[in-house]
C-alpha cells in the first residue's frame, strides 16, 4: 500500500519536473508545440478540409502563393488542378504521421522484444537472432522498400510494414546492448536471488532501465522514416493518388518547378521543420532522461522559476 501510494505521489510530481524541463529549453518547447499541431492536423485534417483539398478548380491552377484577398485555405496557392496547397498540405498531414508512426511502433516493439531475448537469453539463441538482424542490414532499406512495393503494389499498409522492417535491427541492436550490460548489475543479479522468473526479471526490471534510450531512438527514427516514405512517395512507387503524403505532393509539382515553386516548396518545407522539430525534441529527451546530464536543464528551469 506504501509503494503504490508513493507511486501515485510521484507520477504527477514527474511529469511536474519534466514540463519545467522543457521550459527550460526554448527550442525543445517550440518543436513540441508545432508537433502538437501537427498531431492536431493528422486528427482532425481529413474531416475539416477533406473535400476542399480535393475539388479541383481548373480556373485557379497553379495559382501563385501570397493571396490574401482570398479564403486563408488559398495563402500557400494551388496545384495543377486548383486544389489549395495549405488545405492538401492539412489532410495529408494524417497519411504521413500514419506511415511513420505505425513503421516506428512495429519496429520498435518487434525489435526490442528479440533485442531483450538475444541479451539475455543463451548464445546460440543470441547468435541466430543477431544473424536475422545481419540479414535484414545488408540490404540497402529503400532497395528492399522499392523492390517488395514494385511486387505487392503500393499501400499504406504495405509501405508501413517494409519501412518497419527495415529499422528492426536498429532496435535489436540497442536493446541487445544494454541488456548485456544491465543484466550484469546488483539490482538484476538480486532479483535472480529471489526467484525472478526471466520473463519477470526482462519486463519488471530489464525493460524501464532500456526504455528511456529507445524513447529517444524512436523519436529520431520516427523523422528517418517520414523522409524515407517521402523518398518513396517521390519516387513514385509510395502511396498513390487519390490519397496524399507530403512526399507525393513534392513529387507532383517537381515538373513545375521552373514556374510554380510552391507545388514543392510547401510540402517540402512541412517535412523539413517536422523532422527539425523531432531532432530537437529527441536532443532534449537524451538529456531530459539522462540522470547523469539532466541537471543542465533543472538548474535553468529552476531559475526561470
């Protein structure tokens, strides 16, 4: 009952310290308010600006940026067919986030899983699973993305599952690594004393020490991924028209580069400042859940207090 109450105390007084800590960082705080945004648009875009992003307007094709006398949908211009840029640029906001998402959390859990069995278990165990992750790591990611996409078509379910396994072993690798150096410690070596089952001793004890590292991992991966299946998309062998990413947008407008900039440049610039913001939150996080570096950003958020 204690510990259960004492958990209940420290939760909220964690999140406390971790909110003053990104005060702290003004440059941390900016990239979490404009990826909150971008979770906002990703939720809401398709229902808000669905049919307008997609009614086409053969009168305003190409229609140039900075048009404030018209509906703010229409400040970023038009497309070829005279849909608003800012509107496609809102809907496809939930394509794009959905893609990385989903590829980062497959391959996160998928990894961390053999990553935890490959470090603790026995070494032919480790052996075969790290040959896996050899395996899956000398191919180049996008050859392996373009090659099972040309064979299976595009989809957003089939690119989420290639971009996935393609970043397993980064995972794998990690987790691996800190288990070997974790399970060597007091805390473990006591928990085996007392009767800890594996299971229990990976989960209970191994598990939240690993997972501040792979949160961080994730985050940086979550932007890899976002310009990999922008890549893709670009390429022409991503998510196809009727639906929209960022990076089939850019591919869209690449043949009228010479006379309607914007076709690119909009969605360009919302990958370029979203994975911006990721790096910066993912620096702040490495530190953030750092004990040994976390007091740099307590002794600033104490004396912005």
């Amino acid at each position: 009952m204690f510990i259960e109450a004492t958990a209940v105390i420290e939760e909220p007084h964690v999140a406390k310290r971790m909110f003053r800590m990104l005060l702290a960082d003004k440059f941390a705080l900016c990239a979490a308010i404009f990826l909150f945004v971008i979770l906002i648009m990703a939720i809401i875009g398709p229902s808000w600006l669905g049919d307008l992003a997609t009614k086409q307007n053969l009168r305003g094709r190409n229609a140039a940026p900075f048009d404030f006398e018209k509906a703010w949908v229409w400040w970023m211009g038009a497309d070829a067919l005279g849909r608003p840029l800012l509107a496609r640029i809102i809907v496809a906001t939930q394509n794009t986030v959905m893609v990385a998402a989903g590829a980062v959390l497959i391959s996160a859990i998928t990894g961390t899983v053999l990553g935890l069995i490959a470090g603790f278990s026995s070494p032919r165990v480790s052996q075969i699973i790290m040959r896996l992750a050899d395996v899956i790591m000398s191919f180049p990611s996008l050859l392996i993305a373009v090659i099972v996409l040309y064979i299976l078509g595009s989809s957003i379910l089939n690119l989420m599952m290639v971009l996935a396994t393609t970043r397993i072993p980064v995972y794998l690798r990690t987790t691996r690594a800190e288990v070997l150096e974790i399970r060597e410690r007091m805390f473990v070596q006591a928990a085996r004393v007392m009767g800890a089952s594996s299971k229990r001793i990976l989960f209970r004890h191994i598990l939240p020490v690993v997972f501040p590292t792979l949160t961080t991992l994730a985050t940086l991966d979550f932007a890899y991924v976002m310009l990999a299946e922008s890549a893709l998309s670009f390429l022409g062998i991503g998510i196809q028209p009727p639906e929209i990413t960022w990076g089939l947008m850019i591919s869209q407008g690449r043949q009228y580069l010479t006379n309607a900039w914007w076709l690119s440049f909009w969605p360009g610039l919302a990958i370029i400042l979203t994975t911006m913001s990721l790096n910066l939150l993912s620096n702040w996080m490495r530190i953030a859940l750092d004990p040994v570096q976390r007091w740099r950003l307590e002794m600033k958020g104490s004396k912005h207090g």
